[in-house]
C-alpha cells in the first residue's frame, strides 16, 4: 500500500470514528486496527503531516431559483450536473450510470 493510500484508508478511519461516537479503542477493537497505529495516524492529522485530501462531507442543499437563460455554461453543466465538496469535483453527464458513481463515491470515502 502506498503512503498516499495508508493516509486515506487512516484517514477514513479517523473521520469513521469520530462520527460513530465509539471510544478510540472501542472503534479499534470492532474493526481490527492497532490502536497504537490509529494514535500515530490521528496525530499526524492534527499536525497536517498527511497528504490526505479532506473527507468527504455531506453536501448542503440549497434553494436555487433559476432566473432566465444561462450564458457561458460549459456543456456538462446545460446538460447534467457539477459536484464540488472540497478538493472533490465531479462533473456527471445527462445519463450518467449511478452504479459508477457510488462506486467512485465509497472509494473517495463518501
């Protein structure tokens, strides 16, 4: 496993953990993992050591009205529609196959 791939699948695990509301070694006991080992990585988030992008967070939504026509789109956006949550951006055709973007969502940790 590369540096990169350790620091999401830490990365991942952290933001599991603290979402779940288990103790460290709890969260660690129910899913196979030293606790030592998430310590370490836990520090070197706080200190900004990994090179991780951000989690995924869940996205807000807003009201949009939509007032006369739109000029300057790109065609991705008059025809389908643009995801941005951090570092994460995901341009989705008309027709786009959803089994394809859950997949590419779970693997982005989403």
């Amino acid at each position: 496993m590369t540096l990169t791939e350790r620091s999401r699948f830490w990365n991942t695990h952290l933001t599991r953990q603290r979402r779940s509301g288990l103790p460290r070694h709890a969260y660690c006991a129910k899913h196979g993992l030293a606790v030592s080992s998430f310590g370490y990585w836990s520090r070197k988030q706080r200190v900004g050591a990994t090179d991780v992008a951000p989690p995924c967070v869940a996205p807000r939504l807003v009201p949009v009205e939509l007032v006369g026509e739109p000029t300057g789109l790109t065609e991705t956006a008059r025809s389908g529609v643009q995801l941005h949550t951090g570092a994460v951006h995901i341009d989705l055709a008309v027709g786009f196959d959803v089994p394809t973007l859950r997949r590419a969502l779970e693997a982005l940790g989403c």
